[in-house]
C-alpha cells in the first residue's frame, strides 16, 4: 500500500464558514475519500498530506481522524 497520498487526487472544495468546524469538514472529506476509493483498505492516512490535500492546517485534520477511528474506520 502506498504511504502518502498521491497528487493525482482532487482535494474537495475547501470548506466555506457556514459550513461548519473545520474537523468536521475534514472528517467528511476523509469519509468521502474512504467511500469513493481515494483511499484503499489498508493504507496509511499521514495529517501531513491530508492537511496539504485538503489545503487545511493539521489540527483539524487529526481530528478528523480521531473521528473515524472512534467510528472504526
């Protein structure tokens, strides 16, 4: 399984105000990716690529991943 993630991947529209937190975008994001195969079974969701992916800093992000990790993803 790859490390990183790839560039080839389009990063989803970064989020707007009233969208909500940013954790909560990047959890969507990051389940969105999980859903349509961006990310295989297996692979490793480094903070670092996600948060350049998502053009988001990497607080947010590990939150997103607190998230699916509580959900069991």
């Amino acid at each position: 399984m790859p490390s990183t993630i790839r560039t080839k991947r389009q990063a989803p529209a970064r989020a707007k105000a009233a969208a909500g937190p940013r954790g909560d975008f990047a959890y969507a994001a990051m389940l969105r990716g999980i859903a349509d195969g961006t990310f295989k079974p297996g692979e490793r969701m480094r903070d670092v690529a996600i948060s350049k992916w998502l053009g988001i800093s990497r607080k947010p992000v590990r939150e997103g991943l607190r998230r699916l990790e509580a959900d069991g993803l």
